[in-house]
C-alpha cells in the first residue's frame, strides 16, 4: 500500500504479468444444475478446475493465488451442502498436498478457523507445515474468510495494544492496519477474477482489493481452464494502473 505523497514504483504499475491473482470461484452449483446433476457434483468438478489453475500459475512463476473457497457467509446454505463441502475440503487437501509440496507450492489457509471441523483444521494445519518452506507459488485458499472480518481483527489487535499503552490510538494509520491482515507480506492482488457472471466482490479481500483491477467473466468455474486465465491476463495487461494518479503522471513514471 502506498502513503498518501508517494508514487508507486515501474513494477508497481506494470500490467504485463499479474504478480498475485485472487478468484472468487462462483458457479460450481449452475454448472451442475445445467446438465441436471447434483450439485455435489459441481463442487468436485470445480476441485479439478483449482488444480489446472494452479498449475498454470505455478508455470507462469505467478508469486500468489488467492482462492476464496467457502465465504463466512457460505454457512447459511442448506446444511447438507456445508457438510459436504468441508468433507470436500479435507478430503482435497490431504490428498493433493504431497503433489503441491513436490511442486514446490506453499499451501496457507486464511479466514476464521474457529468455527471449522476438527479434522479440517487439522488438514490445513499439516499442509502449512509441510509445505512452510517452500518458495515457489503462494497458495492462499480463504475458508471461512470475509473481508470484514479481516479489517475488525486487525483493529481489534491495535485495540489491545492501544489497551496495553503498547502504542496511542493517535498513531494509528493505514499502514497499522494492514501489517495486520490476512497475507500482510504478500503484494496486494493485482488482478481479481470472478467466474460465473456475477458482478460483485462478495466481502473478500475488501482492504487489499483497493486498487486491484477487477474482471468478471460469465464462464462458470468448472469450465475455467488455461485458456480462460490468459484471457483474463490479457484484459490486465491492456490497463493502465494509475493509482490515483493521472495517465500523464503514470506514463512519465513508465518513461523514467
């Protein structure tokens, strides 16, 4: 995040290659619906469409994916698709985790575990484990997430240090802010994605989603491939990033 008087470096404002991708992954159930399956169905097929994906960004050498995977506003679905979906989960990690960790990916899980199954938490907790080392695409997959929730944390931990005169409230600025959210030393996205034909941000990310250059395609996840992505980074890279700036200010930076 940039202070108020400060210009963004070139790479900030570079559109050639998105350095962290977030995706809402919206349409597993239509895809389903549409060929008149269960919607178990789409979710397992939305899991294959998370592999490709991946392994397309770790191709690329992209530095992060953020993928929002269960919403903390998911929990008012019916109950047996909630149910199936943390089996789902589990069941996804511990057995892709071996082959992310050979691939060199580092897996981290963000949101709100308190309300998670057991076995759940336990699957997130043995891929971050396994996979804290490695240097190759950050994986971050959001369950239980909600942008709000992200922001009140963070306020709540400058709460209690402005509580403990561990610092004044008065000192208290953006950049406090966000050393406290999810995925602090990551680069804010550059480029959001939201599948399925939906036009919204649904409460993720909100604080790092400031300045990211949005895209929405109606393509439903499961049909999301390799060819999909690109298009989607071709739109990012016919952008200019200003930043609040204007374009001269932007291209006289470029040019420098």
């Amino acid at each position: 995040m940039h202070k108020n008087n400060e210009f963004p470096d070139k790479a900030d404002l570079s559109c050639d290659l998105p350095q962290h991708i977030a995706i809402i992954m919206d349409g597993n159930g239509r895809w389903a619906k549409l060929r008149k399956w269960p919607r178990p169905l789409g979710h397992r097929e939305g899991v294959k469409a998370v592999k490709r994906i991946v392994q397309c960004c770790a191709k690329k050498k992209i530095k992060a994916l953020t993928l929002f995977a269960f919403s903390s506003e998911n929990w008012r679905r019916p109950g047996a698709e909630v149910k199936l979906l943390m089996e789902l989960l589990a069941f996804t990690m511990k057995h892709e985790v071996k082959d992310l960790h050979q691939n060199n990916v580092r897996v981290r899980f963000i949101g709100d575990r308190s309300a998670l199954p057991d076995r759940l938490g336990l699957e997130f907790e043995r891929a971050e484990q396994l996979t804290t080392a490695n240097t190759g695409l950050n994986l971050n997959v959001a369950v239980n997430y909600g942008g709000q929730w992200d922001i009140t944390q963070a306020v709540q931990q400058l709460a209690r240090q402005v509580e403990a005169g561990i610092i004044k409230a008065a000192d208290i600025d953006a950049a406090h802010i966000a050393q406290r959210l999810n995925l602090a030393d990551l680069p804010e996205p550059d480029l959001f994605i939201r599948t399925g034909g939906e036009k919204r941000i649904s409460n993720f990310l909100l604080w790092q989603l400031a300045y990211t250059e949005l895209y929405f395609t109606d393509t439903l996840w499961p049909d999301f491939d390799e060819a999909s992505l690109e298009a989607a980074m071709l739109s990012f890279s016919m952008r200019q990033r200003r930043f609040g700036m204007t374009g001269a200010q932007v291209e006289q930076i470029q040019g420098a």
